[in-house]
C-alpha cells in the first residue's frame, strides 16, 4: 500500500474537512431566492406576530382609539389585540378585522398560537393582580399565557390562565408543537441565563399542563430569547440578541429531530435576518412561504409584518 506523505494527508484532511462543513452549512443554508416583502397593511401602529390557520391569518396589533391613535393603558404602555384576515396570492392580508370574544375590556392579548383544530388558542396577557418583577424588584402586572376556545356564534370564550403561570413572573409567546402535545415560550422563571429563556411544558388535551422545562444550555443565552415556533418539520426557531447576531435581534434555527447534544442554534441568513430587530418568525406548512416581524431600515417606524416567499 502506498504510504502518504505529509502534503498529501494535509490535502486529504483539508477536503474532509471542507466537506462537513459544506454538509453543516447546507443542512441550515436555504434557498438564495428568498424573497421578503413589505405588506401594505403597516402603518406607524405596530403590527407583529403573523400566524396563518385553515382560511385565515392572526396578528397583533394596537388597540386603536376611533381616530386610530394607539391606546395606552395608565403607565403609558401600549395596548395590543388580536386581528384576524385573509391572505391574497401575493401575501398581502386583506379584510381584517379585531377578533371576536366574549371577555369585554381593554387588556392585552398578543402572539397567539392554535391548536391542530383550530379550536384552541394560546396567547400573550397580563395577570390581573400585582405581582413582583423578580429583576426590578417591584410590582407590577407581570405578563401571562392564557388559553381561549372557540365556539360557533360567539367567538373565543372561556379564557383560562394557565396553571403553571406564578404572578410573580413573567411568560410569553406561546408556540405549539405540531402534534400539540407541547407548548413552548419564554419565561423569566429562577434560574434563567438571561433576561428571558425559551421553556416548555407537556399539554394533555389542551385542558392540563406539565411543569415548565428550560431549555438546553446550547439553545438559551445569556441575552434575551422571544418568539418560538415550530414548523411543521419540527424545527424551532426563536428570536435572540445573543452576541454576534447579524443585527440587534436575529432569528435563530433549532432542528429537533436531531439527536445531537451539542448542536447550537444557527442564526438564518439575509434577507430573513436584518441590521435590524428581526422576530416572530412563522412558516406555513409549505415550509416555502411565512411571514417575520421586523423593524428594518424604511420600514413604517414600529413593528412590521413581512412577507416571504422561496424560502
């Protein structure tokens, strides 16, 4: 057998190398012709979170006064609901419209996620009574998920805080898996790396709950996470400031089918990802097609629902 020499096993090792990372990029690189698109539906309101079930798109949006400024609550902060519309061929969202439900009042709803059925929903509020920020130390209406079901003729009714959520914490942007048999969000729960981590809890016919699970180590950092989302290949993706992002906050991919202990989480390339604040990524079940919020160079100036396409 013919021995090596060194320039040889140099070469061979340097194209092996090459290889596996040529393999590691592309099993996170996407398609070059990702196209992203501004919607017409922003203004200088904010619009963010953009989910798509069956028939019909769900977004958050700013509780509006009649001459459509935003509505801010007592300690000037804004006031979100949910909106629901359709989607035209190019991604625009047409005929919207606030949601319709049964509890009455001015409180915060946000970021909503479904159930396989539509039946269910989850989403973003406030807890009714004080509780204390465990970083400030003060108290306040700490942020809380509740559920909603939907009932013909009447709307989303039957809202629900869910167990697990301790007032003096917060817990946002709930996200489902696509069996449902799992919810994720972030918290600020004891323990967390930074000032907000991703966790999840076991569901059980969207009626019981397991207790919150952090994360791994190599999907939280020491920054803020916000925003999970499962697609239908049951990939997570997240939004994250983590240190040597492409911009002030990025959209990061986790796989879950793989089995790899020590896979980090991946930021996703431009055009998605931006030098701006980049969140709330969906994907429809085409896993081509979805939408992101951002605040980007000309941009309406608050949150902004994009559209893209070949992804």
């Amino acid at each position: 057998m013919k021995k090596l020499n060194n320039i040889e096993e140099n070469n061979i090792m340097f194209k092996t190398k090459f290889t596996l990372l040529l393999l590691l990029v592309f099993t996170y690189s996407f398609s070059q012709d990702v196209e992203v698109k501004h919607i017409d539906l922003n203004t200088k309101l904010d619009h963010f979170s953009a989910v798509v079930k069956n028939d019909r798109v769900y977004f958050s949006h700013n509780l509006k006064s009649k001459r459509g400024r935003a509505i801010k609550d007592k300690y000037n902060g804004n006031i979100y609901i949910i909106y629901e519309g359709k989607v035209n061929e190019s991604g625009e969202i047409v005929d919207e419209k606030p949601i319709e439900k049964t509890e009455l009042g001015q409180f915060n709803m946000s970021a909503p996620t479904f159930s396989k059925d539509g039946k269910y929903m989850y989403f973003t509020t406030n807890h009714t009574g004080k509780g204390t920020n465990k970083l400030k130390g003060i108290e306040t209406f700490n942020l809380q998920i509740q559920r909603a079901e939907y009932e013909e003729g009447k709307g989303w009714t039957n809202f629900v805080t869910l167990e697990f959520c301790d007032p003096n914490y917060n817990y946002a942007h709930p996200a489902l898996s696509p069996d449902g048999t799992t919810l994720y969000f972030v918290a600020n729960l004891k323990g967390t790396k930074g000032k907000s981590d991703l966790f999840k809890v076991s569901v059980t016919n969207h009626k019981t709950y397991g207790e919150p699970v952090q994360l791994s180590e190599t999907i939280n950092s020491s920054r803020t996470e916000l925003f999970p989302f499962v697609s239908a290949d049951n990939r997570l993706y997240f939004s994250s400031n983590r240190r040597e992002g492409k911009g002030a906050m990025d959209i990061y991919v986790y796989d879950l089918n793989s089995s790899d202990d020590e896979q980090i989480p991946v930021s996703l390339d431009s055009p998605i990802n931006s030098p701006g604040e980049d969140m709330a990524f969906f994907l429809n079940d085409d896993l081509t097609t979805g939408y992101v919020t951002s605040r980007r160079y000309k941009g309406e100036g608050g949150d902004d629902l994009y559209y893209f396409s070949n992804f």
